[in-house]
C-alpha cells in the first residue's frame, strides 16, 4: 500500500502587492497540493504568479492570507532564521539565470550550500564531486561560470540545488535562458532526478515543450489554478 | 572552502577599487601613527621625570631667580635627602636655529640628584675638576659630531659675552626617557663672570631641585617649601619635576591636544573611506546576497561576509600603513628635529602605537561594515531575485 501524503500544501492563499496606495491582487485563494514524489509543472502567462507561488513555498515571500505547509513546517508563521534553516535543508532551488557566484568554481558554487552543514571538509568534496558527476560535469569541477555555457552553468546550478539532498526541487523557468539542445539536457536531468531519486520537484515553465516532461502540469491566471 | 574563500575572492573583485582604498587607509595610518608618535615624543619629556624630585622657583616667573641662600635651609627641612640648582644659561651656537638647552648647575650635587644621566667615572671627574668644562647629552654630542676634549664656543644671551666650554664627558640616559640633549655648564664659573660684571644679580639661581625620600610626600612637602619662604623677599613655588614639566609645556599642550583630536578625526576619514567601498561593492552583489540567502544562509552568515571583507580591506592597509609608518618616522624625525631644534628628543615608533592605529582601523572596519549590512538584510529576497542583475 503506497501512502500518498502532501508534501507541499497551500490553502486558501492570498498574496497581493502594495505599490503606493494601489493594491495589486496576484493570487486569490489559492490552493495547491503537491503529493511526495510528484514533478509538477505550473504555466501560465506572465503575470500570473507563478514566481510568486515558488517564493511563498520556499518561504522568501509571505502571504497575506492563508497557509502554506511544506514538508511538515508551517512556513508562514516561521521566523526568519528558522527559515533560513529549514530552507538550507529542505529546498533546493534552480534558477532562471543560474546565478552562480562568479567569484567561485563549479565546485565551490555546489559547496556552498554545504557550508552550512556539519559536515566534514572531504565529506563536502565527496558530496560536491557526486552531484556535478550526476549533471554530467564530473570533468568541469574548477571551471568558473565564465567558462561554462549556458546550459552547463544551468546544470551546475541543478547540482547546488540537490547537493544537500533537499526534499523539494523548486525551479523557476530552468530552461527560459537555453536553446533547445540544451533546454533537453536540462529537463533530462531533472526527469532523472524524480525518476531515480523520487525528488518532488515543482517548476515553472512557459514552454509546453518543457512541460511534457511533468507528470503533472498546473495552469494558473491571476491565482485561479486547474490541473491537467 | 570556507567563508574565508569567499571573503577573499569578493576582496578580489574590483582589484583596483580595493587596491585604492587600501592605499588610502594605508595613508590614513601612516598619519596616525606619526601624530600619535610626536605626540607620545611630547609627553616622554613628562614622564622622563622623576617622581622622587620637586622643582623650587620663584612664585612669580621661572625669569626671576632666588638667592643661593635658599640652599641652606631647604637642606634643613625635614623630608629632603638633597638640594640641588640650576640656572638657565640660554646660549646660542652659532646662530639662532643651533638651539639646545644649556644649563649652569652646581656639577656634584646635580650629577647626585640626576642618576639617569650616566657617566664614566673618568669624565665625571674631569668635569668636576675643570671650570671651563661641560657634559653633553649622546644625542646633542651625535647631532653636531661633538667629542671628549672639543671646544663649544657659545653666545651668551642672558650672560652676554662670548663663551667657550671644553667637552669633558658624554652622557647617556639610563632611560630610553631620559632627554639626551642637554649641556651642563659649571654654575661657578658664570657666577664669577657675573659678580666681575653684573654684581646685583650674582648668587642666584634659577631653580631647586629638591630629593625627598619619599615621593608619596611630595605635596606635604612642597607645601611646607612654599611656607618656608612665605613674606621673604623671594617666595617660592614648589610643584613635582613632573607637574613643573607639564607646565613647562603647556602652551605647546594644547597643541598636543589638537593633535590628539586630529587622530581621532582621521578614524572617522577611514570610517567613510572604507563604508563607501564597502556600500558600493555590497550594493553590487544585491542578487548574490539573495541567491545565498535562499541557499539556506542565515544574517549571521551575512554578517560574517560583509564585516569579514570589511576587516580584510583595513587590515590589508594596517598593514602596509605600518610597512610605510617605520621608513617614514626616520624621514620625518630628520625634519622635524632640523627644524624644531632637538625639540622632540624621543621621535620613535613604539610597537604599541602601531598597535593602536592597526586596532583603531579595525573597529572602524566593523562600523563601516554596519551600513551596508543592515541595506543588506533589510533587503527583500524575493524582490532582488526578481532584477535581473
Ligand atoms: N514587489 C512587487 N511589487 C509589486 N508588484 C509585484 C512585486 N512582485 C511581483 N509583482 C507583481 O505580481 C505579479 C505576479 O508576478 P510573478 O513574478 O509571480 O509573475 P510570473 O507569473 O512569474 O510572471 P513571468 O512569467 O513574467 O515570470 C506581476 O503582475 C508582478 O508585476
Ligand atoms: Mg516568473
């Protein structure tokens, strides 16, 4: 018997923007839940909240209204720097525009979240050498992000994201920045990380192509969520 | 890696903007360190005094002397184990600038109650028993190339006339303190000049030097000095060599004070040498501080980031500040004793001043670093993913 829990849960979400004395609604009442395991994808046009959705889950924005339980902690009653550990734990997040730190190596960006950790400094380079071997750069450990394409830097940036073995993937337009070839690589990749690694991953796409290699594709406007 | 990696490589992002601030603190320090070195050279002179000595002179003005009468009844008083004196003699050499302070003593006593001015025995005695004879400090000696057995020719200003003195002995200081630019000159000999040519102002003196056997008296005593003396022709003023030292440079005092203010005023040009570097650079890496913080990293870790890069850069200049200060002394003591005379006996870097200006950087280093800290963490995660940077 599989049991299916939730591990993302959002119930009855509002979030909207104060600019000046204008209230910009972005989500109203907004309910989602992602089942243990699941690789979603949310499309919708731009504007729509979509980023907006990801940074409440991650906890890097607050709701107005209602709540959102992720990975067993209420993440909108948390403080701030119980956040940041729960974050460093539980959430991996991948990035449009990679944003790694230019200053470090393929390898020392992947580390960077294990800083954070206990663990010991060969344990770190074990982990580090692991997860860039996963996303096919085993070889380009001391290249800098200005010598790695477009896809490579997106792929290292995959690699930081799970080198702490997070709960949740969280991926915001992985594949916005790359062509197509590389877009492909990408998407393989994480289709392998929920398929051999039973990572929940949740990500944010434009393009149906992209979108296909979901289980599951959630369409938002203006907060209004259907599933397909 | 660890944070010190990073810490390092964000030092080494604008190599140039980095390398002027340093450059700029450097010199900042450099200054630092030669203010606070003139003024520490100033209060060497205060605390070269012994605690044990009082200075006896007139009430009204050091200018006016005291009869040598004095001498006799300040030995009487109970307390003081030694009386000594001596006269101002204020020649010149040469010309105006060739100034150094020259004092008509009476040489057993003065040599007695002065311990910290060492001597071979050999050249104690030839001064004792010559009247034309003089002692000279090492420094004065170094600075005009004077040995054992030169001539000084003086001019006298307060005792007209041309004078000549034999060196018969150099001294040393036994403190690093002690002022290493005096003449001693023979009171007895001006004082015979004077009773052939000035009869009315022979056998005076210009002060007492007073040892008392035990310091902690020094006031009762000075008090009872200046009662001795009181409703007699001349009354006395009795303060420790120390407060007489003090007073003795007053004036110039507040001029040490201001120099002391100008320190502290430099640690605030630092302050904003260092902040502008520092909000720039922070301001720069907005998105990279958001990407760190949704890898989990706490303020704390900010903190330590930001305050970590702001102490690298003001140790970076601590650094090469001292490298400049310890070259820079010998040049500026070379300058400031050929133009203020031997003024300034005592113009060395002591370790601790390098310290000071090193630790005075460092704390304005994690002030500097509060702004663009508290811009930092006030700042919006999720806002500064959106801004493509
Ligand atoms: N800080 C903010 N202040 C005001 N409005 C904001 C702010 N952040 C986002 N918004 C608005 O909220 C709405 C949703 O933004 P969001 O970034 O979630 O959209 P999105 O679906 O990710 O769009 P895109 O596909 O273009 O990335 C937009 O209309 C946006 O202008
Ligand atoms: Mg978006």
């Amino acid at each position: 018997m599989v049991i299916i829990q939730s591990v993302i849960e959002c119930c009855h979400v509002t979030k909207s923007y104060v600019r000046g004395d204008q209230e910009i609604p972005v989500l109203r009442n907004f309910n989602l839940s992602v089942p243990n395991g699941q690789f979603l994808a949310i499309m919708g046009p731009s504007g729509s909240g979509k980023t907006t959705i990801l940074n409440l889950i991650a906890g890097l924005d607050r709701p107005v209204d209602g709540t959102i339980r992720v990975a067993g902690t209420e993440v909108s009653r948390q403080r701030e720097t119980e956040l940041a550990r729960w974050r460093a734990r539980h959430i991996g997040f991948v990035f449009q525009f990679y944003n790694l730190i230019p200053v470090l190596t393929a390898a020392e960006n992947v580390e960077l979240p294990l800083l954070l950790s206990s663990l010991s400094k060969s344990e770190r380079a074990k982990r580090v050498r692991a997860a860039l071997e996963l996303v096919g750069l085993g070889d380009r450990l001391h290249h800098y992000p200005r010598q790695l394409s477009g896809g490579q830097e997106q792929r290292v940036g995959i690699a930081r994201a799970i080198v702490g073995d997070p709960t949740i993937l969280l991926a915001d337009e992985p594949t916005g920045n790359l062509d197509r070839e590389a877009a492909e690589a990408v998407m393989t990749l994480l289709r392998r990380l929920h398929r051999e690694l039973g990572k929940t991953i949740v990500m944010v796409t434009h393009d149906p192509f992209v979108a296909d290699y979901a289980e599951t594709v959630l369409h938002v406007d203006k907060g209004k969520g259907s599933s397909r | 890696m660890t944070l010190v990696t990073l810490i390092i490589r964000n030092v080494h992002r604008q190599v140039l903007r980095v390398t002027l601030t340093v450059l700029g603190i450097a010199t900042i320090i450099l200054a630092f360190n030669l203010i606070i070195t003139t003024v520490r050279a100033w209060y060497a002179g205060v605390e070269a005094a012994a605690p044990n000595r009082l200075i006896t002179r007139h009430a009204a003005s050091l200018s006016i002397h005291l009869p040598l009468s004095y001498r006799d009844r300040l030995a009487a008083i109970d307390g003081i184990t030694g009386v000594t004196f001596a006269n101002w003699f204020g020649g010149v050499y040469r010309d105006a600038k060739g100034f150094f302070p020259q004092f008509a003593v009476d040489p057993e006593s003065f040599l007695d109650l002065h311990p910290e001015l060492m001597l071979d025995p050999d050249e104690r005695r030839d001064f004792l028993s010559d009247r034309r004879g003089c002692l000279i400090g090492r420094r004065l000696a170094d600075l005009y190339g004077w040995r054992v057995g030169d001539v000084i020719p003086l001019k006298g200003t307060l005792y007209p006339g041309d004078w000549e003195f034999i060196v018969r002995g150099i001294y040393r200081g036994a403190e690093p303190s002690t002022d290493e630019n005096w003449m001693l000159i023979r009171w007895d000999s001006v004082n015979e000049r004077r009773r052939q040519f000035d009869p009315d102002r022979a056998d005076t003196v210009g002060w007492y030097v007073l040892r008392i056997a035990d310091s902690s008296t020094a006031g009762a005593l000075s008090r009872a000095v200046d009662d001795t003396f009181a409703n007699s022709v001349a009354e006395t003023r009795t303060e420790t060599e120390q407060a007489f030292q003090a007073g003795f440079v007053a004036m110039s005092g507040s001029i040490v004070r201001a120099l002391e203010l100008l320190a502290v005023v430099l640690n605030g040009v630092t302050l904003l040498v260092l902040a502008n570097t520092l909000v720039m650079a922070v301001r720069e890496r907005t998105r990279e501080w958001a990407v760190l913080r949704t890898l989990g990293f706490e303020r704390r870790h900010l903190a330590a980031l930001i305050t970590g890069e702001a102490l690298l850069i003001a140790a970076l200049g601590s650094i090469m500040g001292i490298a400049m200060t310890i070259p820079a002394i010998d040049l500026y003591a070379t300058l400031v004793s050929t133009k203020l005379g031997n003024f300034f006996q005592q113009l060395v870097v002591y370790p601790s001043t390098l310290v000071l200006g090193a630790l005075a950087t460092l704390i304005t280093a994690c002030c500097a670093a509060v702004i663009p800290l508290v811009t930092a963490l006030r700042s919006n995660v999720a806002d500064d993913l959106r801004h493509i940077g």
